[in-house]
C-alpha cells in the first residue's frame, strides 16, 4: 500500500494489514458489518467493525 504512505498512515497501514492478515489476506471473503460512526481521536480516524465468521471459515478457499 506504498500509495498511502505519502498521507503519514498511523503504524503506516501496519494495523490494518495484521487485521487483513488474520482474516486470510487477499483470499478473505467475508465482509464486516460497521457499529460506529467513523470517529477522529488524536489525530487518527477509526471506525469499529464486527466481522462475524462464516460456517465455512474466513476464506472462500476454507473446507473446514
């Protein structure tokens, strides 16, 4: 994500990238459901988001 770190991204993208991490990367398929308005504290934006796991895992490719 080389083409945000111009803006000065908190962590740059880090914390994001462990969370896209740990729902399967770019193989990930299930989508999130907002609970907060975006919120601006310190400086840094945030928003909560719940992702309830599918039956079949967090990937399409998941045969559990």
């Amino acid at each position: 994500m080389p083409e945000f770190l111009h803006f000065g991204p908190e962590a740059n993208v880090g914390l994001y990238l462990m969370l896209a991490g740990a729902l399967g990367g770019v193989d990930c398929t299930v989508s999130g459901r907002r609970f907060s308005e975006y919120e601006s504290g310190i400086g840094n934006g945030q928003v909560h988001i719940w992702f309830t796991r599918p039956e079949t895992g967090w990937c399409a490719s998941s045969v559990r």
